[in-house]
C-alpha cells in the first residue's frame, strides 16, 4: 500500500536534485559540519527528556559528487516546476544520532505513561537545488534504532557532569533495556523540501516552505523562515534543526553576522520512535495517544567568516504525545561549527 506513494517521491526527489547544474559551477568546495544538540544548554529549562540529545558530523560540498542518487529522471522536471539549469547543487553526507527519553530516567520499570525511550543511529544523503528565490532539498536516510549507543553516550556524560560540578543529579538512566527495538533494527526515511524567498530587503529576508516524509516518520510540514543582519550566505542556509529534520546544507560566502527564527506546523501521520516498528517493544505509543499537529520552532545567531561559520541556537518543539506525565513543550539548545575549505 505505501510503495506505490514511496516510489513517486522517490521520483520525484531524483528530478529535484539531478546534476545538470554542474556544467555551471566555477569551482568545488568541501567542508565539514559539526553539530550538538543538548538541553543542557538552555539553563531553566532542562529537563533531560524527551529529544536530549543530538550529535552530527557532515560532509558537504558545492558543485560535487557527494551524492547517491543520479540525474537518471530529468525529464520529470516540469512535476516540480523548477529549471535546474539556472541552480546550483548542495550535497552532503551526514552521519548522525539522536535520543530521546522519558522525564524519570532513574527508574528501572517500564514507563507507560511518558514516551518511551529511543534512538537512532544514521547516514543521511542530502542534496539541495537552489537559485536564488527557491531550492528543492531531497534526503535519503537510512540507519539503525534501538542501538545501546546512545545508553553508553548518555551515562557517561551524566557521569562526567557529576565529576564536574558534584551534584548528584543527572542520575544515570536505567530504562533503556525498554527503549524502542531494543537489539537493533534497520529503517530508512525519504524526505522532499522546497523552500522559496518570498520578501527582501537590504539586510533582511523572509521564505516559506514545506517538506513531505515518507519512511520511519511519515508526515508532512509547512513553515516560515526570516533573516536580520549582514547576510552573505543563501535564504535557505539557515542552520536550524540540522540534526533532525533540519533541510540544511552549509553555503557559507563569506563574513556575515545575523539572527534567524523559523517554525514550522507538521501532520504526523506515522513515528517509528514512539509507535516502534516491525520489532516488538515493551513501551510504545498508541495512535490514539499520538498529537497529529504538532510546532516547532527556533532562533539563533549565526557568525560566517571566510572559511567558518558558528551557530548557536535555542530551539523547541510541543510533546509529541498526550500522555499524562509527557511534557506540552521541550526546549534544547544547539551549537553548530562548520569549516570551508578551498
């Protein structure tokens, strides 16, 4: 029943992002992105669940050959509207992590009211297409949940925290015995985004944009994007949730100093790390407990020099769950360091 929807984005996703913009480019530059996503970093808010942490590291390149997919559809062009002979093309790979747990870490019972604890370990394939009032961003990602590295990761900081500062608190976690697919099990998610500037001034722009999921998250989201400061890079460069469900791929050209907000309103249809998937899990999510509308939203401030870019931003998301002890809102914090090279 889903191949058949999976198989026309698929399609669609390889006409986006095909390579014939590449006769354009005057050179190819290569780059690395490190990105940390940890509530920690929003003192007053931490409540060390639900999204707690995220780890990215990200290969990209202007105008090069890091990509999986082909320019084999072109001629499904004229099905996004979109002439790539007039674009450039953004690709990247990105190998990331996320986790995600309830709020009462220390206990060692199944928690049946609060999300269950999850985690996914992957490779993504990011492409993006892009001129300068619209892009079309296409993702492949395929990994792995219910891994005990992200147990490890998470005990060991606790640790290391406690070291530091000689509290008590965080305590170590002693649920993930019942995370989702606890063992390990493979997955794969397929993303489409289109993004177009739609206002702009002297050192500010606004852009709207959607993108459709089809995989281990299945949804849908519409959103908005604004710029404010000395901007140099693209529209949709905006480094937010990059880890995530972020569309970004670094372009930096540049100095530049500005502050951004975006937010988007997303359908959820179906989510692998809280309903679980083809293996059994102990804790899950009913559809009926699931909230099918949910925001998110960001800000930050993002520094380029010529050959660096820093962001730091602070970001939340409303409780993906209407479970008595799951929270209405998480807030986390995010630091991204990426660097250019010639």
């Amino acid at each position: 029943m889903f191949a058949r929807p999976f198989v026309i984005l698929l399609l669609i996703a390889h006409s986006a992002v095909a390579d014939t913009c590449l006769s354009k480019a005057d050179s190819s530059e290569i780059g690395v992105g490190i990105y940390f996503d940890q509530d920690m970093f929003v003192p007053g808010a931490n409540d060390d669940r639900d999204y707690t942490m995220g780890i990215g590291v990200e290969v990209f390149q202007d105008q090069g050959p890091l990509y999986l997919m082909g320019g084999l559809l072109e001629r499904l062009d004229p099905l996004v509207g979109f002439d790539r002979r007039c674009g450039r093309v953004y690709r990247s790979f990105l190998l990331g992590a996320v986790t995600y747990t309830p709020d009462d870490i220390g206990n060692p019972e199944p928690i049946f009211d609060d999300r269950p604890y999850a985690s996914l370990l992957y490779l993504a394939n990011k492409q993006v297409v892009a001129d300068d009032t619209r892009a079309l961003g296409v993702e492949i990602m395929v990994g792995a949940m219910g891994l005990n590295v992200a147990e490890h990761v998470q005990t060991t900081l606790h640790q290391w925290y406690r070291d530091v500062s000689g509290d008590s608190e965080p305590v170590d976690p002693e649920g993930w015995r019942y995370q989702i697919s606890e063992g390990g099990e493979p997955t794969i998610r397929l993303r489409l985004a289109d993004s177009r500037r739609f206002a702009q001034g002297r050192n500010w722009d606004l852009a709207h944009s959607w993108d459709l999921s089809l995989g281990f998250q299945t949804n849908a989201s519409i959103g908005l994007s604004g710029r404010l400061g000395d901007l140099n890079s693209p529209f949709w460069s905006i480094p937010y949730d990059p880890i995530s469900r972020g569309n970004f791929v670094p372009a930096m050209k540049g100095d530049e100093l500005y502050v951004w907000a975006a937010g988007r309103l997303r359908v959820v249809a179906y989510d692998a790390l809280l309903q679980g998937q083809f293996r059994d899990s102990t804790v899950t999510v009913d559809y009926d407990d699931m909230r099918r509308l949910v925001w998110e939203a960001g800000i930050g401030v993002t520094r380029g020099w010529s050959d660096f870019q820093l962001t730091f931003s602070i970001n939340a998301k409303a409780g993906d769950t209407r479970l008595d002890d799951a929270p209405d809102e998480h807030f986390w914090g995010g630091l991204y360091l990426s660097r250019q090279f010639d």
